[in-house]
C-alpha cells in the first residue's frame, strides 16, 4: 500500500473509533498523531510529532517522517498539517508548500462537500501560483465532513 492508501486508511479507521467516543478537536489530533506515528514507526521511518509515541517532538510541522543513516538526514517522507480552525487553513497549508518531501498532507474541516471542493481547489491553486513548486509534488487532503461526519480525500500531483 502506498503512503496516501495506509493515511487514508488511518484517517477513517479513527473516524470509526471516534463513534463510541465524544471527541473534541484537541482529542482528534492527538489520536491521529498517535497512529500516524504508529503507522510511520511500522514504515521504520523516525517519526516527529506532540504524540506519545513519537521519536521527538514536533519538528518544524505537526507530524514529520523522516530516514536517516548514520546521523545524516536522507529523506522526508512525509509532513502533514493538521488545523481544525477554518480560518488558519491557508497559514498551515502555506507551511507545505515551502517543504521538501514525498508526501505533503493537509488535514482540515469544512462544513459540506461542496465547501471541501471548493477549499481544495483554492489549496490548488496556491499550489500553481507559488513560484517554487516543482513538478512531481504529491498531496494529499483530508477534509473532515461536519454535515456527514467523515472524511473527504483528495489526492492531487502537480
């Protein structure tokens, strides 16, 4: 399974644990830290984030996948933003574009489908205008759904 797959599928795992529990946003993150970590672990990836399990705190982004051989960083594999606030989506969005790594994700909420497509598409969008994307840059959005209680991914490649 690739790295978008298993994130999806961590995604909507907890949303399914999420139905006996009554969470608020701070209880989200933590839980999908938690397992993103666990799932990066599983990867044999070092793994940075505020969650129990990690290898380190968080470094510089919400959950960071990193390899590393003898002390000398090689590659990232994954960074991921997480902002329930809709109104601080574009501030943590615009933190991904300036990354390096094979994976950018941005988890995020909005009220419908329609309100998540249209997000999205701006997100896009400022991924086209930004003068230092490069091409072969892989996204993943995963839009938490108010009105139906799920999630919404997209993938996107520039």
């Amino acid at each position: 399974m690739s790295h978008v797959e298993n994130i999806i599928k961590v995604l909507d795992e907890v949303v399914e644990d999420s139905k006996s529990n009554s969470w608020c946003d701070g209880d989200w993150t933590r839980e999908i830290k938690n397992r993103l970590c666990n799932l990066g672990k599983e990867k044999r990836y070092w793994t940075y984030a505020s969650a129990e399990n990690s290898d380190g705190g968080e470094w510089l982004y919400d959950v960071t996948w990193l390899t590393y051989s003898n002390n000398r960083l090689l590659n990232t594999e994954l960074i991921l933003e997480s902002e329930w606030d809709m109104n601080g989506i574009d501030f943590d969005f615009q933190k991904l574009l300036l990354a390096k790594s094979e994976l950018k994700s941005l988890i995020f909420q909005q009220k419908s489908g329609l309100a998540a497509q249209h997000k999205i598409e701006d997100l896009i969008s400022q991924i086209n205008k930004y003068s230092k994307t490069t091409s072969d840059e892989e996204y993943l959005f995963s839009c938490w759904l108010q009105d139906e209680r799920q999630f919404f991914h997209s993938k996107y490649r520039t």
